[in-house]
C-alpha cells in the first residue's frame, strides 16, 4: 500500500458541488467535492457508469457530446476551470492540468514518429529540443535514445505506448496529471512497472494525480486516498486502509469484497444465488445487505473434446523495408467444442495476432487454420459465409468497434441482416433484444450512441453484436479488462454458460483471476510462442515455465 499523504502537502485541487447533466438536464454526476495534494495519488473508484470518467474530464472543464457544467467549482491555483471560457480551458491543459486516457493509441498519431509528438508537448514550455525529449523518456522508464524517439507508436507495446501518453502529460510540468484507466488491457507485469512509475513521480512531486480505476487490487497499491462513486455521487472517501479495509457504505463493502484475485473471479448474487450487476441495482442502501459475494469455482477439462478450430505451425511476421519482426513462430492449438481455451502473455507476445489471425484480418507468412475439418482461407473474404459468421471477434476497446453514428440497435440489428438477410423486421427486432438481455443490456441503452454509454455498456453492446451472428468460435480479446468487477463477473459467468451451451472461445487476457473462473485450458505465449498449454489449474498452481511463474508472481493483490 501507498504511503498516507502529508499533512503538510500543498493543496493543488478543490473541487466543490460539482455537477454534470445532459442535453434534458438530468444530472449524470452530482455535489462531487474532492480535494487533491501534490504528491499525492487520489483513486475514483466505482462501477461502470457511476460517473468516474465523467468526473475526470470535467476536472479539464470537458465533458462528452451533449453534456455540459452545470455547477459547482474546480479550483486549480486559485482559478475555476469549471468557469472559464472554452478557450481559456484549453490554454491550461497540458500546462496545469493533463489527462492520460485509458488507450494511449487515441493521444497517439499513428503518422507521427515519438519524437515529433513529445516535441509538440514540449513546444508549450519552449523546450521541443531532441536532448528535452530524451530526457522525459528517461523520467518515464523509456529508452532516452535516438532511436527510440524515431519509432512510430505501432512499433512499441501497449505499456511502452502507455508510458509515453505519461511522458507527454508530464511535458510542462503541469500541477495535476489525471489518468484515466491508465493499466487497463496491459498485461499484470507491464501493469507493475505503469502504477511503480506512476508511485515514484508522485513520491518526488512531480504532481498530484486523480487515478480513475476500476481494479482495487492496484488503488490499493498505488493511492493514498481513496473516492468511491455510485450513480453520480461520491459515496465515501478516505485513505486506502479506511476505505478498502475498513468500508462504511454497503455499495463499498460488496465494492471491496468482489474485487478478483489470482484465485478466480467473485460475483455478487441475490439471496437465490444468482448474479447480480451491482451499478444496476435498485433500492436504499440498506438493499445491499441483502446481497452476499460468491466464488465461481474453476472449470474442469472438458469431456471427450471434439476439435472445432486447430492451428498447426502458425507463424506470422511483420516487414518493415527490408527487415522482419516475427510476431508468431511455430504455434499450435486446439480448441473444442464447448472449450473456453484462455491465452495470456503479456503485452506484445503476440496474443491480439493470434486471434485476428484466426479471424483471418492477418495473414499469416506459415502454418495452417483447420475448422471443423476444413482448412480456412487465410483472409476472411475469401472465407465463406458461414465460416465468416461461425468466428466471431470481440475487441478490447468498443469504441474502435462500434460505429460512433449508431445507436447500440442499429449496430446489433445490421449484424442480423449481414448474416441472415431475409429476417423481417419483427424477428430482427426480437433477436437483437435477446442478445442485449443476454448480455445483461438494459434495452433502453439500445437506444443510445457510443458516446452515451459507459464503457462496460458499450462492450455489452460489442459481445451482444458477436452472438446475433450465432457463432461457434467467439474470439475474446481483453473483453473485461475494461469493466468493472461486478459486470465483469456476469460477463464471465454469461461466456461461461455459452461454451456450456457448446461455443467454443478463445478468451485473450492478462487477467488471472478472470481466467482461472472461465478457461478449461490455458496457453501461455511468450515472445510469439506458446511456452506452456494445460488444464487452467495445473498451469496457474504448478507452473512448469519460468515465465509463467513470473506472470503468476506479478499478479496484484489487494493490500489494506
């Protein structure tokens, strides 16, 4: 656990009555008051759509499409950003305050090389010099070399991408660095090394840092204090020891006690047993004393597996000029028939390649894809239909996936007509509210566009979409990594009862805890290949590799 803040600390933030409501008024976040210190790390915490990014932009005087600052102030250095005018908020960002997003490809130009885009940041304080360009990859765990600042964003790693979103953010030494989801879809090492940095800046006062977070297990590692949100509203707040250890809110206590750990996921069930999602439940505060945290008990191999997808020797390479980076070497891989084959590594092992690969959006320079005895064409138009419809691909972030001008039904409803063209418009209708209850979608959110929806709710949307094609391989990349934990529990629970049902998935992941309570197997990959393949608990309690040994070893825990 992070040290307590000093008392002595100089106060950099005040926010007072905060509020944000949408086009018709209705309020999304509420009276939020926090206070921040230099050189401290303040956690948000709380699940999907209780405000936590909400909040974080406003803090920048920003808020999504339709929304705006009704009132309240965010007092930075004696000035309310919350009270200027759009021009004057955007001159203070970047000087005074930055904000790190959750995907560092979303800050970062793909056209751009490093160097050019920390020099853009640099440019605010007049130092775009190569020699102040080396020197804030340096303060970030980066190479401080030339080279290194020639590279283009696609040829780093996520943690690396991550890492210098940080660098720019830090480019003008602003007074408060807001980070937004920061670790989320890195893998538990590279996870390590962000929320270490993220420690020691805030230890030499660089700033004082907001973490918006989901995952208690790294608050706890990385804040001093702590504020849980729930419907717009901070609920509590407090150190990490107070709130995590001693929680006074029931949302707080059932919060605590679900947060996964490296022994499986926990989910919150009513008083039948059965899963509820926490942000969408109901009533007074006194309601949550009626809900209890369970244990999903890990999966047995499956029984006589009957092969669906085989891979033989998969091997794929990137080329640059006249150089190639292998990505893949000699991969092989079965999955069966109601058979959740979990894959992790950590970030840059090849684990996204392998399953777009399999969705055959990347050819591969060697090997073979075998489906339900076929061979499957290497690119996904040459495939036929039904092979195209019988494997579905999940993406981590929807917000790549999902069309920014659809509303959740119109992007559900236009998968039904892609594969089934002759649906009239009542059985399409029908078909995309199954998908959205099955996902555990409210359907008036059908109704919304992406930028409406919470991040958990537009990765509803993103698995609804995958199952109204009726797959038979669901291809899972990072699909929870963004959620929090009691959606992320029914989700798991909700792909734990499809490949019962007799779908087959290949669940891409950096979190043990959620594949030790969905995979049958595990495949670790390492450097482009597979390294160890077993039953999920043969491999996560009697590693044989010494790399999955230190994957198992990195994996937070919460410390109060």
């Amino acid at each position: 656990m992070a040290p307590e803040p000093g008392s002595s600390s100089a106060t950099v933030m005040d926010v007072r009555a905060l509020e944000v409501v949408t086009r018709t008024g209705r309020p999304i976040i509420e009276d939020v008051a926090l206070t921040l210190r230099r050189g401290e790390v303040l956690a948000v915490v709380g699940e999907s759509g209780s405000g936590k990014t909400t909040t974080a932009l406003a803090l920048l005087g920003a808020t999504r499409g339709g929304a705006r600052i009704s009132r309240g102030q965010v007092d930075i250095g004696g000035r309310d950003i919350a009270a200027l005018r759009e021009a004057q908020q955007r001159a203070l960002r970047g000087r005074v305050i930055s904000y790190v997003p959750q995907d560092p490809s979303t800050q970062l130009n793909p056209a751009h090389r490093i160097g050019r885009q920390l020099g853009e940041a640099l440019a605010l304080v007049d130092r775009d010099d190569e020699a102040s360009q080396q020197e804030l990859l340096t303060r970030v765990n980066l190479p401080g070399e030339a080279a290194f600042l020639r590279r283009y964003p696609f040829e780093l790693s996520g943690g690396q991408q991550q890492r210098v979103a940080i660098a720019m953010a830090l480019a003008a030494s602003p007074e408060i660095i807001v980070l937004d989801e920061p670790t989320t879809g890195l893998d538990v090492t590279t996870q390590q090394r962000i929320i270490q940095l993220v420690r020691e800046l805030a230890d030499a006062g660089e700033a004082g840092f907001v973490y918006i977070s989901h995952d208690l297990a790294l608050v706890s590692e990385v804040a001093d204090r702590v504020a849980v949100m729930f419907r717009g509203k901070v609920i509590e707040t407090g150190t990490v020891r107070e709130v995590l250890g001693a929680p006074k809110h029931p949302f707080t206590r059932i919060l605590a006690a679900s947060a996964p750990g490296p022994h499986g996921v926990n989910i919150v069930a009513n008083e039948v047993g059965e899963a509820v999602d926490v942000e969408a439940s109901d009533g007074p505060a006194e309601a949550w004393t009626a809900l209890r945290v369970e244990a999903l008990p890990p999966r047995m191999p499956v029984a006589d597996p009957v092969g669906v997808l085989e891979v033989r020797g998969l091997a794929v390479s990137y080329a640059r000029g006249r150089r190639a980076r292998n990505v893949l070497a000699d991969v092989n891989l079965t999955i069966a028939a109601r058979e959740c084959v979990g894959l992790v590594g950590e970030s840059g092992s090849g684990k996204s390649t392998l399953g777009r690969t399999i969705a055959g959006l990347v050819a591969p320079t060697a090997g073979s894809l075998t489906w339900a005895g076929h061979e499957l064409a290497a690119q996904v138009r040459r495939r036929q239909r039904e092979q195209v419809r019988g494997i579905q691909l999940v993406y981590q972030n929807p917000d790549r996936s999902l069309n920014p001008r659809e509303t959740g039904f119109e992007a559900i409803a236009r998968a039904v007509r892609s594969f089934d063209p002759k649906v009239g418009a009542a059985a399409r209708t029908d078909r995309v509210h199954a998908a959205a209850d099955r996902v555990r979608l409210p359907r008036h959110l059908l109704g919304r566009r992406p930028t409406e929806l919470s991040g958990g709710e537009k990765q509803r949307v993103a698995i609804a979409r995958a199952l109204v094609a009726l797959p038979e391989l669901l291809i899972c990349d990072e699909v929870t990594s963004a959620l929090d934990v009691s959606t992320q529990a029914t989700i798991i629970q909700l792909l734990r009862e499809l490949s019962d049902e007799g779908l087959a998935i290949l669940y891409i992941t950096h979190d043990l805890g959620a594949v030790r309570s969905l995979a049958h197997r595990i495949a670790v990959l390492n450097q482009g290949e597979i390294c160890e393949v077993g039953p999920c608990e043969d491999v996560l309690d009697r590693p044989q590799d010494p790399y999955t040994a230190e994957l198992i070893a990195s994996t937070p825990l919460m410390r109060v």
